[in-house]
C-alpha cells in the first residue's frame, strides 16, 4: 500500500512535465517511517499514478503530516493498484508497472504484410480491437466507478476497417489473437450502435480504475500511435501534408518525397531521493497544487545527456541538493502515453 503511494506521487512530477516546482531548500527532507523506506529498493521505479488521483475522492486522504524538525510519516489507505502490488519483497525492479503489456507479443507486423494475411487477420474470429476516437477509449462502465475496457470483435470493427479515412494499427498479439489499434478520430461522433452500453473516457482520467491490469496496456498503447498519427500531419523532409499510415499503421510515409516517420516516445526521469540513513525522502511541489501533494523530482532528458546525468541534473535543479553519482541506479520503467513519455525510474542518495 505505501509502495503504491510513494509510486503514485512519483509519477504527479511528470503531470507538470517538472516545471514550476517550488523549490525544496537543501537539506529539507520529508521524514518518513523505517518501514515505508524497506520499500524503496522495490517502489522507487516509475508506475501508476493515475489510481491515487483518481479515487482520493471515494478513500481516506493522503495525510502528510508536519515538516522539518518535527516530520512525521506518511500514511495512507488506498486500494491496490497494478501488478506492482504483487511483487516480492526484496526485488530492486517493479517491472511490469501500469500501462505495461508484457504478454503482448508486438513481433508479427512482418506476417502481416504478407499478400492476403491483414485481410485475414482483420476477419479472424478471435481477433480484438481498442477503438480510439480524439484521444478517447472505450470503456464499460461497472458499479462503484471501475471501467472494463471493451474491445471490438470483427464484426463491430467491420465498418470502421472498410472506412479508409480510419487507422488500423498493428499492436502485436496476445495470446496467439491479433490485436489492433482503431483510430476513427476523423468522424464526429462515434455511432450509437458501438456506443451502447458503453462510454468513451480519457486514458489518464479512467487508466487508474480499468478492473484488468493488462488491458491498461493495451488501451495504452493504442492511445499513444493514434494521438501520434492524428499530430503527424505533414512531412519533416518537404513539409508536404501528403502523410500516410504505412506498414500496419506502425509508421507513417510521405506520398510526395518518401520519407518515414516513426513514433517519437520523449524518456523521461524521475527519482526517489534519500537520505544517508535511509529515514528521509526528497520530494516537491509545484506551487499551484492543492495543499498536501507531493512528488519525487522529474523531468525530460535534454540532447546528448545521458539518463544519470538528467538525474544529477533535474534534482539540483528543482531542489538544489546534489545527488551522490555513485548513488544512481535505474530500478524501472513505465510508458506513459500522455502524450508520448517514458517514465525511466531511479534511485539515488544526496551528496
């Protein structure tokens, strides 16, 4: 549960994507309890957010009780969220984190070109589809505010496939099923008839609730490629606005000069920072936010800057504490298609 917490609060950073943080004095630490910082080695990594943001409204608060001399812990009672929740004692690395799809197998897009074999796939009976609609996914909604992600069969995916303003974007397979994105943004609303019984939210405000942690993944990443190929609209060679989806939808090709686009992802970091003795915690606020949230320190890594030196960078830059370079490791990763990061998680201790 307090993984969880110290997860959630890590990823807040990237919601202002680092900037406009009020700045943490050298040395003000957040205190917290022996047993929460037995959980680090395992909860610094990158994962879900979402979860604690979204139902702080139906659970008992985040309480973060006084600073400085006198800190207290921090505690909290939230529900489980992710995979991640599972995970041994002992293990450095939370991986899989929320909005990972590890049985996903993305290595058939070369099967698929072959003459006859989409045509196939996108009639074969156990084949599913994550409908995306302007940044949308389809969800079911449940009784106590849950959402189950709902995937078209072939049939319901039939007039949109035909439709060739639509985007089918090849996601790999899962279980031996094709799976594939279904980008019909260029229609003004979707039809009732695919709507019934079912609702169109945004990833990031419904991801936390989704009843399947593995289809958070899915919706995820057929998210990320559509809002990708909605933004790509002209080429970066010739500035012509002759863009196509080419090769299953997993890249895009210029009709007039024939360069190729493929999906940008934008790493960024962000880490837990201790103390010497392991019973503090660094952490931030960006001055707007409502009182009581914060967040472990994060932000883009800028050209020719490697992940650790982003690390050494953005904590002395948010907080003005140096961070030990001995003390740098990775612990592990999370996509986070809001638009296009990934969050590349670490663990360090101040200088």
């Amino acid at each position: 549960m307090l993984q969880r917490l110290l997860l959630s609060m890590m990823l807040a950073a990237i919601l202002s994507a680092a900037k406009g943080f009020e700045r943490v004095p050298a040395g003000r630490l957040l205190q917290v309890s022996r047993n929460v910082l037995s959980v680090p080695q395992r909860a610094c990594g990158a994962a879900s957010c979402s979860r604690l943001l979204q139902t702080r409204t139906r659970t008992p608060p985040l309480r973060l009780l006084a600073m400085g001399a006198g800190a207290g812990e921090i505690a909290a009672r939230e529900p489980r969220v992710g995979p991640t929740a599972a995970q041994s004692s002992g293990a450095i690395s939370t991986w899989p984190n929320y909005y990972c799809a590890p049985d996903l197998e993305r290595n058939g897009r070369d099967e698929l070109m072959q003459p006859g074999e989409m045509r196939a796939a996108l009639r074969a009976a156990d084949s599913r589809f994550v409908l995306v609609w302007q940044g949308k996914n389809l969800f079911n909604a449940l009784d106590g505010g849950e959402y189950a992600a709902r995937f078209l069969s072939p049939v319901e995916a039939e007039p949109f496939t035909a439709d060739p303003k639509a985007i089918v974007i090849f996601l790999g397979k899962l279980k031996g099923s094709w799976v594939f994105g279904l980008d019909v943004s260029h229609l003004d609303e979707v039809p009732q008839s695919v709507l019934e019984g079912s609702v169109l939210e945004q990833l990031r405000s419904a991801g936390g609730l989704i009843t399947r942690d593995h289809d958070a993944g899915l919706l995820a990443s057929a998210r990320g490629m559509s809002v990708w190929h909605r933004a790509t609209k002209f080429c970066s060679k010739c500035g012509s606005g002759d863009m196509k989806p080419v090769k299953v939808g997993t890249s895009r090709a210029c009709g007039n000069c024939g360069a190729r686009e493929f999906p940008r992802t934008d790493p960024s970091v962000i880490v837990a920072v201790q103390s010497h003795d392991r019973t503090h915690l660094l952490m931030g606020r960006k001055a707007v936010w409502p009182e009581g949230r914060y967040s472990t320190l994060a932000g883009f890594s800028e050209m020719g800057e490697s992940l650790e030196e982003c690390v050494l960078r953005e904590v002395l830059e948010e907080s003005g504490v140096r961070v030990a370079r001995e003390s740098v490791f990775f612990s592990s990763s999370q996509p986070w298609p809001f638009p296009r990061s990934l969050m590349i998680g670490f663990q360090a201790s101040v200088r």
